[in-house]
C-alpha cells in the first residue's frame, strides 16, 4: 500500500478488520510512492511523501497498540482515536517497509519493520542492517522480502534466458522494455529526473553486480530450490513474493508453473528450511 494516499485510521481500521476475518494472516506492505503523476492525481504534493510515510507509520502502531491516542503531527491532527474491533495479532498485523534507499532502509530500522528491499543492496539491505544494529537489534528478529517470480521450466534453453535480475535497471537506463508488463514501469521512470537516487542506484547496482535479483528466475525444480536457498544465503531474504504472471509466460502455462512451484518447490524449501 502507497501510505502517503491513505488516512491512517481509515487505515487503520481497515486492517483490523481484515486481521479478524483472516484470523491474524494478514500482513501490511507500507511503500511510499514515487511517480509524479500519482501524487499530482492525488491532490498531494511529493515532497510530502517521507512525512506523511512517517505520521502513518506512527499513527498505524499507536492504534493497535494502545486503547486510545491523541496525535499531533504536521498533517494530522488526531484526538480520542479509538480503533475497532481490536486486531487479532498482538501488536497488530506485522509491518513489511518497502525501501529503495538508505532513507526507506533507516525508516524500517526505525518503525521495526520488516524490510520489502529493491535495488542495489549497498543503499538499502547494509544500511537496513547497519540502522538496526545501532539501535540495539538482530537483523535476524526480522524477516526480509522480495517480490520474484520463480519459473519451473526443464529446458535448459529457457533457463539460459533469465535475465538475473537486471530488468528493471536496464528499463532505468534508457533501455528496451523486455515484455509487455514492464511497459508501466518504464512510464513511471520516465517521469523522474536523470539524477533521481532511486533510478541511479538501480544503474549503479547493475553496473557493480550488486543489485538484489528480482527478475524471473527460471529453472528445473532443483534449480529453483537452490536459487531460493542462495538468497537466503546471501542476502538474508526469508520471504519470496511470487508473482502468478511475469509477463513473459503464456497464460495457459501460469497454472500449470504454479501447481510445480506448490508441489516440487515450496514441499521442498518447508524441509530445508
């Protein structure tokens, strides 16, 4: 969710309800927003964004974690916030912070949240990790996620196709879009300056190798039991976001991926893990 477009106990009392029907499953994804034109049809101004990321954040965990609140900020003005029905989860459902910098990192660091990192891992998972550590706590407490989609597929030939990760830095770049569903991406980015930090350090992680991969990942079921456990390895990523349809999949092969993954991917990880 774009936190900045949200009221926060709206919000709030949205999710409550959503962890009660789901019986304390349901998790939050708080991301900030960048393109231009989304804030422009919002009626918000960007430069808006961290402050109002940041009053939300507060504002969600004093509502589900105390029986009543007062909140003085520079966009809200709260008085007697009571928040109904009470979450299922203790503390309410867990906080998953989006971050493609060293900012969003710090924030997540800062609001204990889960990290959701994107980009090069020198401007957000170190810095994540290093913003724990200052205050006092275990990386390992938390949990890190990456939306990737995982493709099992037994020809050799389409595994060799993969592109490892660099997609969207490429899109960054300037470069050619390479399927269909990374057409709004290349909209979105073309909206921010040349010298945006969040497209830079897309291109800087490319060029060093040092980007958290995040494009299709195909291969044998073994293949893709081993990159998930890689990941863990080397990045510290305890959760993967796979998307049914990467855009490059014929449709009529979306179920049949998603039966493989289920039955020779996830039985598998449950036993490693």
């Amino acid at each position: 969710m774009l936190l900045p477009f949200a009221h926060p106990v709206r919000l709030a009392e949205d999710l409550a309800v959503l962890d009660n029907l789901s019986n304390g499953r349901m998790m939050v994804g708080a991301g900030m927003g960048y393109v231009p034109s989304e804030f422009a049809a919002m009626g918000i101004p960007r430069g808006q964004r961290r402050q109002r990321m940041d009053e939300t954040l507060e504002i969600l965990r004093r509502a589900f974690t105390e029986e009543q609140f007062d909140f003085h900020g520079t966009h809200f003005e709260l008085q007697r916030v009571r928040v109904r029905p009470r979450p299922v989860q203790p503390g309410g459902p867990p906080v998953w912070v989006a971050a493609m910098g060293e900012p969003g990192a710090r924030r997540a660091a800062r609001f204990d949240a889960h990290l959701l990192p994107q980009g090069d891992r020198r401007a957000v998972l170190d810095p994540w990790r290093a913003a724990l550590a200052d205050r006092g706590r275990d990386a390992a407490d938390f949990r890190v996620g990456i939306a990737r989609p995982f493709v099992v597929n037994d020809d050799p030939a389409a595994a060799a196709a993969s592109s490892n990760g660099v997609a969207l830095a490429k899109v960054a770049a300037g470069g050619p879009v390479p399927h269909e569903s990374m057409r709004v991406y290349e909209g979105w980015l073309k909206e921010l300056a040349p010298a945006d930090r969040m497209k830079t350090q897309l291109i800087e992680g490319n060029q060093d190798g040092t980007l958290i991969p995040q494009d299709a990942f195909v291969g044998s079921a073994a293949a893709c039991i081993a990159e998930a456990l890689r990941m863990n390895d080397e990045y510290g990523i305890t959760d993967i976001i796979v998307p049914g349809y990467t855009g490059a999949q014929p449709v009529e092969a979306v179920d049949a991926n998603l039966v493989r993954l289920a039955n020779e991917v996830l039985s598998a990880l449950r036993v490693a893990g």
